[in-house]
C-alpha cells in the first residue's frame, strides 16, 4: 500500500512479482525442455526403430525350404491376444 492507504502504486507489487518469476520459470522450462528434447532426438539411432521378426521369448528359425519362422523358446504354454485365448472369438491361433 501506499502512505496515503490506496494501495495502487507505481511500483511492483506482489502480483507482478509472482507473474514475473513465473513467466521467468516457464520460459526456462520449455528451453531445458526443448534442449532435451533435441539432444535426444540427436542420439538415438536410426528412426524407425527396428522391429523384431518374432514377437517376445519366441526365435526366429530357419526352414529347410529357406524361409523363417517363429519359434516358442520361452516357454509360453498359453496364448492369449488382449486377454481371449487365441483361436477363439475370431482371434489369430497362436504360431506354431
């Protein structure tokens, strides 16, 4: 406030204050934002990534005609696409 009590005064008030940090911090965010942002983008490898043959704890074998296949070396007894058992309701069958 001011002498006379009115509390509208030429200098900066609280509320400035506060809206002036703020507007300080936002910008240093989206700058270390933007910077990670970049330097990740400029270390990882080739885009897109690569994309496996054979889906998690399954390998990819060779065939005698000299096409591949996908193997289950995981052991993987049951499964499921999405939580339905597979070859039910319209789902895929799980590879052999």
């Amino acid at each position: 406030m001011d002498q006379d009590g009115s509390g509208s005064g030429s200098g900066l008030n609280f509320q400035r204050i506060v809206i002036i940090i703020a507007i300080i911090m936002l910008i240093g965010a989206m700058v270390f934002i933007g910077y990670a942002l970049y330097s990740q983008s400029s270390a990882s490898g080739t885009w897109p990534p690569e994309i496996p043959k054979c889906p998690d704890f399954w390998t990819v074998v060779a065939n005698t005609d000299g096409t591949t296949s996908c193997k289950n070396t995981g052991n993987i007894s049951n499964c499921e696409y999405n939580g339905i058992p597979a070859g039910t309701q319209g789902m895929p069958k799980c590879p052999s």
